[in-house]
C-alpha cells in the first residue's frame, strides 16, 4: 500500500485544477494557499491529497487506507522563514518512508499538534502518545508515522534546521518528545502556535520576523525546561520497545494485563506502568492501538472477507462484538463493517 500510494504521487495536486486555485495575495511577501477535496471526483480525492500533502509539505504515504470519499483540506502560507499549515481531514496514518527521504531536496523539522483529539507520533521507534493541545517535534530526515485515529484539525509549523539550530543548540533531543500543553512554557508555546494561523499570517499586524522570534524564543524555553526534566533512559526506552513487542505477539489474548506482559519481560508492573508514562504512553492505549491496527489490516485483506465482524473483534482479543465495534469507530471514524464496504 506504501509503494502504491509513493507511485500515486505523480500526480501533482495542480493536475486536478485546485493546487494553487484559491489563493489571496495580501503583500508581495505573503500568500494564503489552500487545497481541499471538496470539488475533487470521488475516485480522485485520495490521491489529491496525498499529492496536496506531498507538494505543500513533505513526501509522505498512507499507511492505511481511506475511504473513498475522503474529506480534507489544507491551508498554508510563510511567515518569514517559518511554514505555516492547517489541515481538517478525516482519519489518516501517514508515514515517511526512507523511499520517500531518499526523494526530497529538502528537510525541515516540523512542530505538530491537534488542538481538538488525541492522536500518536512514532519515530526513532518510540511511539508518542499526544493529548489535545500537546505539541511534538519531529524531523523528516527520519522515517516518522502520524496517526490520525478520528477526524480533526491539526496544525504544522516547518521549522529549517539551520533556523532552529541557532535558537536549540541540542534541537534533535526535542524529536520525539511530547511538549505537554498543560502547564509551564509548553502551556504558552501550544496557544501561541494554535494562534499562529494561515489567514493570520496574511493579516498580522506583527511583522513575521517578530513572529518568527516569538516561535523561537519559545521553542528555546522549552527546549530549558526539559533538559531540567528527567529524560527516559536508554533502558527506558528498550523497555519500551520490549512492552510493544509482547504486545504484538499477545494483543489475541483476552483480558491481556500489564502483570502478564510483566511476567513475560521478567520485571515488575510498576516498571511496565512508569517506562510508559515517561514516554507518554499508557498500557491500556498501547494495547488497544496494537488490536486495532491488527483488526484494521483483517478488515482490508480480502481474503478475510467470510470472517464475521465478532470474530475479527475475537481474533484481537475483544469477545464483545459491540465493544470491539465502538473501539474500532473511536480510533478510524468509521465502523469495522462500514470499512469493508468502502475498501
């Protein structure tokens, strides 16, 4: 599906006649791009968007698939140095392959964040765990996967690495790391960048190099903070790293606990729980994504299509077809059976 999706790109977004249709010039500097799928076919509006994401921001792919009928629309416009994006899409996992690396002239790091869901971020092969309003960095010289379980707004801020590395001085130990928008400076970091829209770009009566010395101010802040603060340690995260394997050879077990997969690592339950959590991840949500991306790979493989929808739901570990349904809608937006239809 990867390599399809890679191939599906030759397509640019400007073929379909939407790539840079809507625009509205304010100053010779500053320009409002948007692309949407609103007017795009039916059968076209996949990789419309996958060609809109690629040319605007990175070269990217699905790692899943999507219905036909999906929804989304992209916003974008600089702000001196610094790209500013807002997307509202339906659910997507988009992955950076090494492939889709390998084809890029230029890399940036970007500053995530979904005001609105909770969604995950995996690179470096630590999965990240985000809650609305927490901000992420991730740099797209690495293979990194987004996941997007339920349809919502999400903002993207593209940072040069040159620019950052003059406000960072260490940006890369940012990567990966949540920026929880709860409390301290990643509280002021997260409005600022929900703040620091498209359209307000174009009418800001700041000037961008203000802005942009705002972001980076904030962003070197941060940056302090969590230096003071505990980073997971290297046994930390093969912990981590162990945890997600046993996951995916035991998710089919029922009523899976965090004091089974403790017994099989050999370590205590408390060990399980705080090697998590120092990397924003909990048991019950790591367990429920491992049985829903194995449920949603069955739904997609036609040679699975004489299999109930209860006995997928059984096959991952969740004996109650109705909760298996409402766990499967929560994380893709649609249900199991709907899913299928669409493929």
């Amino acid at each position: 599906m990867i390599d399809d999706m890679t191939k599906r790109r030759t397509s640019p977004p400007s073929q379909f006649g939407l790539a840079h249709g809507d625009r509205t010039q304010s100053d010779a500097h500053a320009a409002l791009h948007t692309w949407s799928t609103h007017d795009v076919a039916r059968s076209q509006k996949l990789d419309y968007w996958v060609g809109a994401i690629c040319e605007q921001l990175v070269e990217m792919s699905t790692s899943r698939g999507a219905p036909k009928d999906f929804k989304g629309e992209l916003k974008s416009a600089q702000c001196g140095l610094v790209g500013v994006n807002r997307v509202i899409a339906d659910p997507l996992d988009i992955v950076r392959t090494p492939h889709a690396i390998s084809k890029s002239s230029k890399n940036f790091y970007y500053l995530l964040s979904m005001p609105h869901t909770q969604w995950s971020v995996e690179q470096r092969r630590q999965t990240v765990m985000l809650n609305p309003g927490d901000v992420v960095l991730v740099d797209s010289r690495e293979p990194f996967e987004l996941c997007f379980p339920t349809a919502g707004q999400s903002l993207s801020l593209e940072l040069p690495v040159d620019w950052l590395g003059k406000w960072v001085a260490d940006a890369d130990a940012l990567v990966g790391r949540a920026i929880p928008a709860r409390s301290g400076w990643g509280a002021t970091l997260s409005c600022f960048a929900q703040a620091l829209t498209p359209a307000h770009v174009i009418d800001a009566p700041q000037s961008h190099p203000l802005l942009v010395d705002q972001l980076g101010g904030l962003l070197a802040l941060n940056a302090d903070a969590m230096r003071q603060a505990p980073n997971p340690s290297s046994q930390t995260r093969a912990l981590c790293v162990a945890i997600g394997s046993v996951l995916e050879d035991s998710y089919a077990t029922p009523g899976l606990t965090a004091a089974h997969v403790a017994r099989i690592l050999g370590v205590s339950v408390r060990s399980i729980h705080r090697a998590m959590s120092q990397q924003g991840m909990t048991f019950s949500g790591a367990l429920t994504r491992t049985r829903m991306l194995a449920a949603h790979r069955m739904v997609g493989d036609t040679y699975l299509d004489a299999l109930a929808i209860g006995e997928i739901g059984r096959r991952v570990g969740l004996l109650d077809p109705s909760h298996f349904v409402r766990q499967y809608r929560k994380r893709f937006g649609v249900t199991p059976g709907s899913d299928r239809r669409t493929r």
